[in-house]
C-alpha cells in the first residue's frame, strides 16, 4: 500500500489507536511498550502485513529531530533540580565522557570484527554511544521503579543530556567519511562550538521562554502550551542556525523553565507528559516503517555480537572509567550501566549517512536498528530484576509518593493555613507568579468578598483576600511567609 492523501489520516490513526491499545496490555507480558511500537510499525511496513510502502529517509530525519524535540523538552521539564543538583556532575561526566569512551570502544571493536574502514567503524559506535532518552524515560516511569539514593535522577539527567554529544560525534566522524581529505584534528573546533553555543544559548532562551510566558496577556488558557511549543522550535532553531547544538539547548531551557514559577504551569506540564507519548508512538511507528525485515536478516549475526559488545563491555568499561572519580557503591556502577537502554535516538541519527549516500550507509542503519531492538529487549525487561537483584530498588513499603508528589498530583496535603492579606501586605496587587512561592506549596483557593475564586499564576492578589495555603511540611509557611513578606 502507497500512502496517500486520502489515506494517511485513516491509516495512522489506526496504527496509532492500535499502539495505545497494545501498550496499555505489553507490560503484563513484560515487553516494553517503544519495542511494541516498533514491531507494529515493522508489521504495517512494505515487508509485513500492512503493505504500507515507506523508504523516505529525508521524511523519517524530520520526523524524528520533531519527535526528539518534544521528548528531551518534556523531560527537561520533569527534571527536579533540586534532586539533580546532588548528581549533577556525575550525569554530566557520563553524557559526555561516558558517550565518548562507548564510542571509541565500540568503534575499534567494530573496526576488528568487520571489514569496516576506522572511521565509518567510529561513525557506528557514535550513533548508537548515548543511551535512549524515550527508552529510559518511559520504562523507568511506566514500570515505577524506585530506586535508591539519587539513582533515578543520574539514569534521567544522563538520557536527557548525552543525545547532544553523540550528534556531535556522528556529524565529525561522518564529516570524515565523505571527506577523506580532513583529519580527527580538523572536528574537534566543531566539538566545542556545538556545546558552548548549544549550553549558552538552552539557558538565555530559558530566561527569554520565562519572561514571554509570564509576561504576555493570553486570553485562554489552553494557548499557553501553544506558546511553550514556538518558543521550543525556535530555541532548537535559532542554536541550530549559529552553530550551536540545538538537541542541548531545548534540554537546558526546559530544565530551566521546569523549575521556574510559571502562568499555567501544570497546564503546561500535562499537555507536553501527552505530547511526549505521542511523539514517542509517531516516532517508532515511523522508524519501523522505514526498517525492511528482510535486510536485517543477513546482518542479524554480526548485529548480535556487537549488540553484546555494546551490553556487556562498551558500556560498563564507559561508566566505569567516567564514575572513578566519584564515590559510589559498586552495585550502583552496575546498575547504571545495565540502563544503558538504546532506542529511536541512534536510528534517527542512522538516517544521516543514508542521506549522505555513504556506500555502507544501509548496513550501519540495519545494524543499528538491530542494536536497539536487543538493547531494549534484552535491558529494557530486566530493569526491575536487576534492580533487585543488585539491591538498589526501593522495598515495596517505601515506594509511597512523597507529600511533593500528592501535591503536584493535586492531592489532598498535611498542612493547611489560611493567610490573610492585610491592605498594607506587600503582595497586594501582586500577580501570584511574582511572588515566587516555594514549589513545596501552593495557594489552592483564595476567599474573596463573599465568594471563592480558583487561583492560576495570573491571579492578583487583593487586600483583604484570604489565601488557603497547602504544604508539605509546617517549616515551609516560613518560606511562604518570607514570599509574601509577612512577619
């Protein structure tokens, strides 16, 4: 079947329903849901019983750097700084000096096991060096994995910021494939410009995505999201267009923005958690699309072995040399490298060679393809296991959410005050977003005259109100004391 106008709607809507379906029933299988997805997509392609004819590499790129953008955004925006900030090197050491070390390694492995030239052979081991941020982040959170001591955050944190050096890796080495006549020398310039520029441009776009949000006057609340998506594209663009990486640059200005106080915040944050979802089924669908079986096949055996590399060796010798200067317990080192799940990240970036028209362009996609199809069957249903049985999971009596997250989940609090506003208080006429409440609490209700008015970051507050007041804990009414300077 050729896609066509008249059809593309009706034929996508039923893959799509067909994938949701699916995925609510996988995990009682244990077969995660993007592999799921991946398989409906193969079955609905040219090879399987959909007949469907897609071979658009060009489209599928698109696809994917659109789909990528709503993935690392969205997990930006669920990053807690305040968890992050304890790991925060060592996340940054493994999205960096991890995703090298995995590349050179499996590179020369792959240089000595094929006929390979070095430099298509570190051309593979940069697509597929960074670990899946759709993979990680919708396992780890579909299976609700608690984990101990700051884990969950470093497994999160690396995903969501290690995409960025693996594109900057395969653009140098397949900028040294097609041109034979530069060296290694030649890309290092572009290394750095990509992440400086990338890193500068996340955090000014950040405080420039805040001050819009917060500023502007939008007459409906379901626009704001809207706004929050041009502001995303034209931070990727605008990086993209100076040099910059735009893949970190979205991810910083979402992480930016996550843990700022924004107009219609939860809004936001509900509507970006359903975008990614989507994303994530469009994005899968279309790269099992683009697989033709059939040519996996031949490759499946040298796949399999470098797939097993990649498992059991390029990634624990990566997070263990980058972990050294760190203390952390060796079940933790373990751990940490069994998550080292690949997804639709490395197949997008093995569009990129098929759109150069390198010789062996087909055979990188298909064996990274079938990388990514192990990696996640082989790691992505044994997360929970593992976890177990290297004793970094929660037991079952600790995994009670926290009072943070019964609050953002708009569950009932601890701790409740009512405040009132005297006509002399210094958040009379003050909109609440300017306040800069303490994100462990939040005004619920606001008494007014004779009646109740439903509060959003937009609302001013009027002397005489009373403030109904949810917390976590009793000491934090200091803090919102402070924000509202009363003593």
């Amino acid at each position: 079947m050729h896609l066509t106008i008249e059809n593309i709607l009706l034929v996508g809507s039923i893959l799509l329903l067909i994938s949701v379906v699916a995925g609510k029933t996988s995990y009682k299988f244990g077969v995660p849901t993007l592999l799921l997805f991946l398989g409906i997509g193969m079955l609905a392609g040219s090879d399987g019983i959909g007949g469907i004819h897609f071979d658009d590499p060009q489209i599928a790129q698109f696809i994917g750097i659109v789909s990528l953008n709503f993935i690392l955004f969205s997990g930006g925006l669920d990053t807690n700084w305040t968890a992050v900030k304890p790991i925060l090197w060592e996340g940054i050491t493994l999205s960096t000096l991890g995703v090298l070390l995995t590349a050179v390694s499996l590179g020369a492995f792959v240089w000595l096991v094929t006929d390979f030239t070095i430099y298509e052979s570190m051309l593979l081991g940069s697509i597929v060096s960074s670990t899946d941020a759709a993979a990680v982040f919708s396992i780890l959170r579909s299976k609700s994995l608690a984990l101990r001591t700051n884990l969950r955050p470093t497994l999160e944190l690396e995903s969501g910021s290690n995409d960025p050096m693996a594109y900057v890796l395969t653009l140098a080495c397949l900028s040294l494939v097609v041109n034979q006549d530069q060296n290694l020398l030649s890309v290092i310039p572009l290394f750095f410009q990509q992440m400086i520029l990338g890193g500068i441009a996340g955090f000014l776009f950040g405080r420039l995505s805040k001050f819009i949000i917060n500023s502007i006057q939008l007459d409906f609340e379901g626009l704001y999201p809207v706004l929050v998506i041009a502001l995303m594209f034209i931070t990727f663009s605008a990086t993209d267009s100076v040099g910059g990486n735009g893949f970190l640059a979205i991810y910083i200005c979402a992480v930016y923005l996550g843990n700022q106080v924004l107009i219609h915040k939860k809004t936001i944050l509900k509507f970006y958690d359903g975008l990614a979802w989507l994303m994530e089924i469009v994005l899968f669908l279309t790269l099992g699309l683009l697989v033709f079986p059939k040519q996996i096949i031949p490759i499946a055996g040298i796949g399999l072995i470098i797939a097993i590399f990649q498992i059991m060796v390029a990634r624990p010798l990566s997070v263990f040399l980058s972990l050294l200067p760190f203390k952390m317990k060796m079940r933790r080192r373990f751990y940490i490298s069994w998550v080292g799940l690949r997804g639709a990240v490395p197949i997008v970036f093995a569009t990129y060679p098929l759109l150069a028209g390198m010789d062996k362009a087909n055979m990188i996609f298909n064996i990274v393809f079938f990388i990514s199809v192990v990696s996640v069957l082989i790691q992505g249903t044994t997360l929970s296991i593992m976890a177990k049985w290297l004793n970094v999971a929660l037991p079952e009596e600790a995994k009670k959410p926290s009072a943070t997250d019964l609050l953002l989940a708009e569950n009932p609090k601890a701790e409740l005050k009512e405040i009132v506003i005297t006509p002399g208080c210094y958040a009379v006429n003050k909109k609440i977003v300017e306040l800069k409440f303490p994100q462990n609490a939040i005004i619920a209700m606001i008494k007014r005259a004779d009646g109740y008015v439903t509060p959003n970051g937009s609302t001013k507050i009027e002397a005489h109100d009373t403030l109904i007041v949810l917390a976590d804990r009793p000491d934090i009414f200091q803090e919102v004391y402070q924000s509202l300077r009363i003593s």
